[in-house]
C-alpha cells in the first residue's frame, strides 16, 4: 500500500488551487512495527507541510507589494536574496526580494528599496520555537534540551547546547527589561484610603529561603558557591501557588521583582501578606515596605533545627566528674534548659528565652576559659551563635503555638522544598555544570516562569498577531 501526502493551497484570489507533493508512504501488513506513522515519517510530514506553506506565504506578501498602493505602478525589483528562518518544523530558506520604493511616495530619509519578506520577518526564528527551547532548558540541561528537541522535532538543523543557551538568556533579558524600576517602598495608600477598599481575600503567604549554585570562577574550596534567593507565595484561599528567584549579588530589583509576583497573584494594598524568612540579614530585609498590611515572622523550623542541633551535641558533651571543686556544667540539665528555651519560644515568649540563652552561654563561656574539650568549645561556639541569632529577631517570633491552633502558617518547609525544586533540581543535583551569577540569574527568570505557567502569556504578548501565540496562551 503507498499514501501520498499533498498539500492543497488555496490562494481565493479566484486562481485554481495548487497542489503540493509533500511525501509517499508506503506499508506492508498491518502489524505493531508498521501501525500507523513513525517518527521520522512524522518529521517528513511536518516539515514537508512547513516548506510548503511558508513558500506560498511568503510568495503572497511579495504579490501584495509589488504594485505601489498608492499610484498603482509596478514596482522595479533590484535583487533577491535569501532569508533563514527556523521553525519547529524546519530550517528554511526564503526567496526574499529586494524592491524599489516607488518615486509618488520616496523621500529623503526612506530607503531606496524594502524586502517584504524582511519586513514580515524582522526576527529570524518563529515564537514557538523560542519558546519550546526555552521550556526544555528551564527542566533540564542545556546538552539534554538540545538532544531532546532534536529527537522531538524536525528542525532541520544542529542545535549546539552554547546556541540554545544564548537564546535563552535573550529570552530572559527581555523578561528582565520589562521588569519596572526598584524602589525602596512601595505603599503609596494612604491610611483613610485602606478604609474605602472593598474587602480584600484571604491572606497570601510568601516564604523565602536561600540555596547555594556552582560558582564558575572558584578560586577556592570556600569560593566556590554563590547564594540564590528563592520563594514561595501560596494564597491561603486556594489557588495556584507561585514561585520567583534570583541571584542577590546579581540582580539589582529583587523587591520589584517580588512585589509583581504578589500583584500578578492579584494582592491589594489592604490584604494581609505573610512573609516568612530563615532570619538571615540578605533575606530579612527583602519583603519590608511592600505592603502597607504585611507581617515578619522568623519561621519556626529554621527554630527548631538549631535547637536539635544543640540538644543533640549535649550528648557528646563530658560528664562531670564527681567530687570534683572546679565549675563544670551537667550536660543533661543543658538539655533540659534547651527543652525549656524551645517551649518560650513556641509560646512567643523570646524575654524569658533570652534570659535562659544569656545564663547558658555564661556558664560555658565560664567553662571554656581553661584548657577544655574541643567538643565544648563547639557546643559554645553554636550556643552563642544561637543566642545571637534569636536576639537579632525577636520582634519576629510571635506566638507559634496559638498561630498553629488557629490553622496560620508558622513555618517555611515550603520553601525549602522551593529550593530543591527550583533550584538544586536544575543547577546542583546531578549536575556538573558550573555557573556564573548572571547566566544562574537569568536561567532561573525562564525556570519560574515555566514552573508558574507564565511564559506562555509573556509570548502571546510579545507577538500579539501570530496565531501560534495566541492560540498557545488561550
């Protein structure tokens, strides 16, 4: 049995139609191996139908500027050169001719001559294509992504891994372009106008957290990695959560870029946010002043974490010998002051936690002026670092243990999940590649956007009237 595929092209311009031979398929008996097409056959068909069709456009939109609209002359051609455009479904490369602009509507600073078919194309790939790379590069590797679009589509062309990475990056840069100017705050309400409001949704929860990325230019084990910021902004009335990050010592906008996510998630300057932070400084001060309603609070498994860490270490710490004058410190009474400190801190009440960090870290201190057991001088050294971190953020404790009866959130494990799922997913597990703060930085704004489902949108606005956006975005 032989198919012929044709391609029927209809111009209605009162003109026959022309058709086109696409290819001829041929099969034997029906069986598992020759049931239907095969994925090369597939590839033929697409990129067969591709040729075709773009010929027959490209051969309209020279038809229709042949004749000046205006006086109704023949234009003169000059030349014809040759256009590449790549597509999903092919490489091809279009007669493009040059043609002189008519004498009724020449002026001095017009150009002598146009190509139609430049001024149709002013970008030498097609929108899908863009996005399509950009989508596989946002899950996986940059070598991967370009053997998977290989295999998948017809492109007709080599794809190289540095070519698909650059594209990328283009694509990110304009994302970042519209990104509007960073301000220090960005409540503009007045007080007397929150009261006129209509009434707000339920709250948004935002929480952040940080991971480490391959630095490209080590110079040292400690050099070796730099920190990006990542978050989670969840609506507590249901709907879809969304995630955004960034490189800090890259980006110059990372309160700009935090506050249009909480827009695009609808918030209004009367609805009550939530931020969540591990109480470190770079993320502390990044959610202050973009909301005139929103709340910071020190999560409490970052709390808790440390706290394990040290009633974990009292049990290596060395018993105290009996009968002995010199000042020495019960390792297991340590840990029930530690026990005691987490139940203060659980109920908000960071003075009395303070005062019971403040005397352990005395009696250590006290311990370690002589000679001691390095296992003491670390459990001191995390003891005071603790101490230091919850005084840095005890007006960001609140009552954990009457927020959790009342179903709000008290912790960011979401966004330590964030962190694995944005970041270390892509750029560290099982990952080899290293990487400099922009290319992290930029990849990570095409990643977000994939993962909240965005980038569609952003690619039927960047090309209003083609229909391959716009049918992507519906």
């Amino acid at each position: 049995m032989k198919i012929t595929v044709q391609l029927v092209i209809d111009a209605q311009d009162g003109t026959p139609p022309t058709v086109e031979h696409v290819t001829a398929i041929a099969r034997d008996d029906l069986s598992l191996a020759t049931a239907g097409l095969a994925l090369t056959e597939a590839h033929e068909v697409l990129s067969g139908v591709q040729h075709h069709l773009l010929t027959a456009q490209a051969r309209v939109a020279v038809d229709a500027e042949r004749h000046c609209q205006h006086c109704g002359r023949a234009r003169a051609r000059k030349d014809t050169r040759q256009i590449v455009l790549r597509t999903l479904f092919g490489t091809l490369r279009l007669d493009s001719p040059r043609l002189k602009t008519c004498s009724c509507t020449a002026t001095a600073s017009e150009a002598a001559t146009f190509s139609p078919i430049a001024a149709a194309l002013p970008e030498r790939t097609a929108p899908e294509l863009l996005l399509w790379e950009a989508k596989y590069a946002a899950l996986t590797s940059y070598g991967t992504a370009t053997t998977l679009l290989a295999e998948t589509f017809p492109l007709g062309r080599p794809l190289h891994a540095t070519a698909l990475r650059q594209q990328v990056e283009r694509t990110a840069t304009r994302l970042e372009n519209e990104l509007g100017e960073e301000r220090f705050s960005f409540i503009d309400t007045r007080p007397r106008d929150l009261e006129t409001m209509p009434r707000p949704d339920l709250p948004l929860v935002v929480a952040l957290d940080g991971g480490y990325v391959h630095s490209a230019n080590q110079t040292s084990r400690r050099d070796g990695w730099f920190e990006a910021v990542t978050g989670r902004s969840t609506p507590t009335g249901g709907g879809p959560a969304k995630t955004f990050a960034f490189v800090q010592t890259y980006d110059h906008k990372p309160k700009r870029r935090l506050y249009e996510l909480l827009r695009s998630q609808g918030m209004t300057d009367n609805q009550q946010i939530v931020f969540l932070t591990d109480g470190g400084e770079d993320i502390r001060d990044l959610p202050r002043y973009l909301n005139p309603q929103a709340e910071h609070y020190l999560d409490w498994f970052h709390i808790t974490m440390r706290l394990t860490v040290l009633r974990q270490s009292t049990q290596s710490l060395p018993t105290p010998v009996a009968d002995v004058e010199d000042f020495t410190v019960d390792p297991a009474e340590t840990d029930r002051t530690l026990e005691r400190i987490k139940h203060y801190l659980w109920h908000g009440n960071t003075f009395r936690a303070l005062d019971l960090l403040t005397d352990l870290v005395e009696d250590y201190e006290l311990l370690c002026a002589d000679p001691t057991d390095d296992k003491q001088r670390t459990f001191f050294t995390r003891l005071s670092e603790f101490r230091t971190y919850i005084d840095r953020n005890q007006h960001e404790i609140p009552n954990y243990g009457e927020r959790h009866r009342n179903g709000e959130a008290i912790s960011s494990a979401t966004a330590e999940a964030t962190v694995n799922h944005v970041i270390s997913r892509r750029m560290v597990k099982k990952q080899q590649m290293r990487w400099t703060p922009r290319g992290a930085h930029l990849l990570l704004q095409i990643r977000t956007r994939v993962l909240n489902h965005d980038l569609e949108t952003d690619f039927a606005r960047w090309y209003p009237n083609s229909d391959q956006a716009l049918s992507l975005a519906a």
